[in-house]
C-alpha cells in the first residue's frame, strides 16, 4: 500500500467560474481559490508546481475539466488526471466545494483515485469535430421533420410518392411551393422522370393548400436546410484531412456489415488506433459501456442493462446494428436471432457489441479485415438441435416423420 502512496498530489473542485484547489505535500497543506480564465489558470500552474505538486487529479464535471487539462499538460507535471465523479461521490465526507477538493486531494494521496483515459490532443480535437457533425446531422433530420409537418398541414402528401422529400425532385418541388407556385401539373413536372411515380399520381399528391405563412416556412426550412448541408461538407472535408493517414484503417473497418464511412471515423475518433491500453476484446467492449452491468442481491442477480459509456460510440454502433441485421451475414443471423426473444432494440446493442469486438481485431492486428462466418452459420452449429425441434413440431401435427441425410452430389 505503501508504494501507492502520492506525497505531492492536489486536488481541484471545477466550477464554471471558480476551482477549488487543495494542495497535499510533506511541507504544505493548503487550499486556494482561482477563477476560471487562462490567466488563472496558468496562476493556478504556478502555484502548484511551486508547491512541489507532481500529481493533479480532477473531477470529470461537464466540460470545465478541458480547458484545464489542455494547459496542464503541457506544464511539468508528471501525472494530470480526470476521475470517474462516481468513483469520488460514493465515498462520505463532502460537503462544500473545500471540503470536495481536500476530500479529491487526500484520496489522491491514498493512491485510490483512477484516472480515465484522456486520449492525446490530436484524438480530442477530432472528437469534437466528428460530434459536432453528429450534431449538424441531426439536426438537419429535425428540420426535415419540421418541412414534413408543415406538408401534412396544407395536405400536400409528397412523401407518399417520393422516398427522399429532400432529394434533387423533392427539393425542386418544395422550392416550387415555397416561391408560390399551386398549379400541381406544373409540381409534377418538375419531378425527375426516373421517379417511379407516374405525372397524374404525383400531381394528384401536391394537390393541397399551401398558405402564405407556409409558403414562407418552406423557404426558411430549406435554406436551414441548404446551410446546415454546407457546414456538413465542410466538416467532412475536415475530417478526412485529419484522418488521411488512416485511409487503410478506413477502408478495413468498412469491411463489417453495417459500418460506413461515418461510423468508421466515428470509431476512429472515439476508440483511437493503438489498441495496446487494452488487453483485450472484452477490456474494450467494457470501457465501451456495451457490456451488461452486474446488479446483485440476496445472491439474485437482477437485470441491469449496460454500463454507461460514450453516447457518440454507442449511437453509431447501435445505428451499424440495426443496418447490419438487414444483411444476409453471420451480424445479420445474430440480430435476427436475438430480435425474435428479446427485441429489436437490445439485438441492436449486441450486434454493435460484436462489431465492436471486430474493431478491436482489425485495430490490433494491421492487414486484419472482417471475415464473416456466414448467414447459416447458427444453422450449421446446431444442425442436430434444428433437426430434432422440427421434428417434434411435426410429430406434434401427427404426422410420422423420418430423416434421412441426402447424399452430397458430385459436381
């Protein structure tokens, strides 16, 4: 225990506008008070490595801990850390934002506090720009719902003939509207003749009445529209600029049913390339929050979900989940398999959770791509189990039933 021990450690309560820091060494014991700007922070820098503070732990409180950790790292500390505010909260004695501090500092002191993982500033930075594309998309998806609702409002029911309302057709016909025009031949017209629809079922569909008010709605959601689809473009361009050195890792990830490009840099962005802090598979899948939390009691263990874990991951791996489930694949099989007895939405999380598994291998290994076992792979595994039940479903209908394996024939 002993050798666990930080002798020159401090402790930081972050606010939005003040830190509380408290200082633990052999000759100080001391708390003080900062603000939050960049010239208090670099105060407070400078008062801990006066002190002799070789370790500096910190809550993970909302963002505050960033603008601090950014600084930090780059002064002579040996160790900065973010702790896990569960691991700290549990524990009693702390009361006032003082008393968190200290509670942080002696803590640290023990050697009981476990820093998370704060990837490298590059990896930060692409974080943020990949979520914050994340956040452009859906937004975009709300303003689309708003244009559906002001379409059902004046009885115009474009999305009953045209799969993309905001498709070249679509937005064509929503510009139409928008500038005034009511004339549904004229509407239809302006429709790209690979669409499916024929010109009487499309003019049929946008006969309705569009108000002035709505006409002036549809020309400010498509230029919402038309904007956010920019700042989208230019985010990706971003993006692959940052990722161009991992073309190849890219490129393998796709090779998993139900991964994109999207969800492949979101991966990058989340996990990071170096698979070496995790041991294995299951380290990963478990950091990850896409394993089954343990809930037990009485000795009952209790249903628990899934432990938490990065929203940005989980989103995009649940999203490559229910994409996978639509293939002819062995991730396909699973959801399949799962969807039937325990629902859509948790076969989701297990396919992403097997996803993720395959992530770790192509990360880990370079050169590795994904192989897949095949839709009829549960099938082929339990050929005398599937045989047996069938044959009891048959015998219950009361017919006699007798198998007989077919002789494979020579090609």
């Amino acid at each position: 225990m002993d050798g666990l021990f930080i002798t020159h450690g401090a402790g930081l309560d972050i606010h939005k506008k003040v830190i509380v820091a408290t200082v633990l060494t052999p000759t100080v014991t001391e708390t003080r008070t900062f603000g939050t700007l960049t010239e208090d922070l670099l105060t407070l820098g400078d008062w801990l490595l006066a002190c002799g503070v070789t370790h500096v732990a910190m809550e993970a409180t909302g963002v505050y801990w960033k603008p601090v950790v950014n600084l930090f790292e780059a002064l002579d500390f040996e160790a900065v850390w973010v702790v896990n505010p569960s691991h700290i909260k549990g524990m009693p004695g702390r009361k006032t934002d003082v008393q968190d501090s200290q509670w942080i500092a002696h803590l640290l002191r023990l050697g009981v506090l476990k820093g998370s993982y704060i990837p490298a500033r590059p990896q930060r930075e692409l974080r943020e720009v990949v979520r914050y594309r994340k956040s452009l998309i859906q937004a975009r998806a709300t303003e689309a719902n708003r244009i559906q609702k002001v379409l059902e409002g004046s009885n115009i029911k474009l999305a009953s003939v045209i799969s993309d309302v905001l498709g070249v057709s679509g937005q064509r016909i929503l510009a139409a509207l928008a500038d005034g025009e009511t004339d549904p031949v004229t509407l239809a017209r302006l429709a790209d003749e690979r669409i499916r629809a024929s010109e009487e079922t499309l003019a049929a569909a946008l006969r309705g009445l569009v108000e002035r008010h709505q006409q002036l709605m549809l020309k400010l959601q498509l230029a919402h529209i038309a904007f956010l689809d920019r700042q989208i473009v230019t985010l990706n361009a971003e993006i692959g600029q940052r990722l161009a050195n991992f073309d190849d890792v890219l490129a393998r990830l796709q090779t998993i049913p139900g991964v994109g490009r999207r969800t492949a840099e979101t991966i990058i962005a989340e996990v990071g390339t170096d698979m070496q802090r995790f041991p294995s598979a299951r380290q990963l899948v478990s950091w990850a929050g896409f394993s089954p939390a343990q809930k037990e009691s009485a000795g009952k263990r209790q249903p628990a979900g899934t432990r938490k874990g990065s929203k940005a991951l989980r989103e995009a791996l649940v999203e490559s989940g229910q994409a996978a489930g639509k293939t002819r694949t062995y991730l396909g099989a699973v959801y399949r398999r799962l969807a039937g007895r325990r629902g859509k939405k948790r076969a989701a999380v297990a396919v992403g959770r097997h996803i993720l598994t395959a992530t770790y291998a192509i990360l880990k290994t370079p050169g590795t791509v994904y192989q897949d076992l095949g839709a009829d792979y549960f099938d082929q595994r339990d050929r005398q189990a599937i045989v047996r039940r069938e044959t009891r479903r048959l015998e219950a209908l009361g017919y006699r039933v007798t198998v007989a394996e077919v002789a494979a024939t020579a090609s």
